[in-house]
C-alpha cells in the first residue's frame, strides 16, 4: 500500500504530505494540554488544514475527472465543518457525523465509471484478442471522451497488439485533455521510441521531465532515449538523476547501469565505465527477469526495443564481451 501510494505521489509529494501530517498532528496533541474554550475549534482547524493540504496534494496527481469526482464529494464537508466550528459550535460532533455519512453516500453518488468495460478488456487480453479489448475501450471513451485514463488504458492495447500509430492517438488525446498530465508524455515518449522516431520521443519525454522532474521513470524514458541518440553527456546526467530518485525494481537498474556503460564508453571514460559494469553485476537478477518478461508472447513490442540491449548485458556478464566492443 505505502509502495503503491510513494510511487503515485512521488517522493517530494509524499514528503510533504508526511510532514503535513506531522506538523498539524504535533500541534494538535501539544494543544492536548491546554484547558480553554477555543483548543477544540483550533483542533478542528487543524484537522481541516491538513485534510485541505492532503487533498491538493493528491489531487494534484489525479485527472481531471476524478478531481471533479472527489471535490464534490469532499467539498460540502470542508463547509459543513467550518460552519460548525465557527458558527454552531455546539452541534460540531453531530455536524462531523453527518459529514462522514456524506462522504459515504458521495462515493456512491459520484462513483467512478468504466469498471465493467475495464474487466472486459482485461478477459479479451488474457486471450490475446486485442480486437476486442479495444472495443470495449472504444464504447467507453464514447461515453466519457473526456476522461485521460480512458485514453490510456486503450493505448496500452494498441502497444500490445503493435498498433503503435494508433497508441500514439490516444496519448496525443490524454495529453489534450490534461496538458499537465506526465503520464501522457512518457507514454507518448515510449510509443514514439517504440516506432524509432527517436527526435520526437526525446521531444515528448523531456516535457514529462519538465512536468514530473521528482520521478524517476521520466528521466529514465529521457536517458533511454539519449542512449539510442548517442547523447552521452546528456544521458548520464538522466541516467544518475533516475538512480538518485530511488528506482524501485532491479531490472530497471540493470539497464540504466547499462546504458551509463555506454555513455561512459562514449565519453571516454573508462574507469566510470568500469564501475557501471560492477554495479551491472550487483544487478544480475534483473537479467532473469527481463528474459521471462520478453520471451512472453504479448511482448513483440517491447522485444523490438530492448531484446538488443538485454542479449549485450547478458554478454557483457558472461564475460563474452568487453566494453571496448560496444556499439
């Protein structure tokens, strides 16, 4: 759960959300002891300011859609509160629970579309029939044209099923809807690095970059991309900034410490070329993995991309090949 929630807010989000909670948390206990009529509103206060800072900052990774979905929800409560606290302070804790039967009854009312249509498209994958988890995608977005993550999911299908044009569609849309949204560059950076149209990728990816420079899959996307373009000044620096935004899986550290190989190589710089292939040992069971993933059939795709660069690691760890020889 804290995983899930790190890698959707990003670790500077997720710091201030922490410290939000620490900051208004301490102060409400400090005011524990303190005997007068005005600590209970303060308290309360308190709780407002951190659930107000807690919902812009979470918020602020969410589409537009489900924005509006749990302002409606929780904006009547943030009212409700207030008026109890400053105006019927005696009816606070009837008010409180009353609040919390609404937000209840909103997540109901305001509940969020599209699961059916989802499982769907799910069952259609699990047999390969991209034809028909597209479909379920397309009668969805013609219900709700204005919803990002419908867009999404339906370009992960295309990229599946090869249909990368397509998928490029879709993220263009995603990227119109929300033009704030990272998520829609780097996707739009991977389709376009998938279809070798590298200047376009590095386009896409370096706006990601910009809009989500405290996570770590953008300036890898970036990297990678400046890895194909033999930018190695470039991709070093993206490179050593994803490592230093704490990459969550091995096998996504082995490759970055492969593409810092190169770059190395490229720039002359053997000795940190060197260290790179040590750190590419510690690495070593990400190899694995990247091999069961690419041997999957619904894995064409991403075999055009990275089978090259993982058969080179394998090579390299096995000692078949030095880093002299590198293209």
């Amino acid at each position: 759960m804290f995983n899930r929630l790190q890698v959707f807010l990003g670790p500077q989000r997720l710091q201030s959300l922490f410290l939000l909670f620490v900051v208004t948390g301490l102060l409400s206990l400090i005011l524990n002891g303190v005997e007068a009529d005005w600590v209970v509103g303060v308290q309360t206060a308190l709780v407002l300011i951190f659930l107000i800072g807690a919902g812009i900052l979470i918020g602020g990774r969410m589409d537009s859609y489900d924005r509006g979905r749990w302002a409606a929800i929780l904006f009547p409560v943030v009212i409700a509160i207030l008026i109890g606290v400053f105006v019927f302070p005696e009816s606070l804790l009837l008010i409180m629970g009353m609040s919390f039967g609404w937000i209840v009854a909103g997540l109901f009312i305001f509940r969020a579309r599209g699961p059916m249509e989802y499982q769907q498209a799910v069952k259609s994958l699990r047999k390969s029939e991209y034809a028909d988890a597209v479909k379920a995608m397309d009668g969805l977005i013609k219900e709700e044209p204005d919803r990002p993550n419908h867009y999404r999911f339906r370009a992960e299908i295309l990229r599946l099923w090869g249909k990368l044009d397509r998928a490029r569609r879709d993220y263009e849309q995603m990227a119109k809807i929300d033009s704030q949204s990272a998520v829609a560059y780097n996707g739009l950076a991977e389709v376009n690095l998938q279809a070798g149209r590298f200047e376009a990728a590095q386009e896409a990816a370096y706006k990601a970059y910009e809009l989500a420079p405290d996570e770590w899959v953008a300036a890898y996307n970036l990297g990678m991309i400046e890895d194909r373009l033999s930018e190695a000044a470039l991709a070093v620096e993206h490179l050593q900034q994803a490592l230093a935004l704490k990459v969550p899986d091995i096998r996504h550290r082995l490759l970055i410490h492969f593409y810092l190989v190169r770059a190395y190589h490229r720039l002359g710089d053997e000795s940190s070329a060197s260290e790179q292939i040590e750190m590419l040992k510690k690495n070593r069971s990400g190899l694995g993995q990247w091999q069961v993933i690419l041997e999957n059939p619904q894995a064409q795709t991403l075999r055009a991309v990275l089978q090259a660069d993982v058969d080179t690691i394998e090579h390299l760890l096995n000692e078949e090949m030095t880093i002299a020889e590198l293209q």
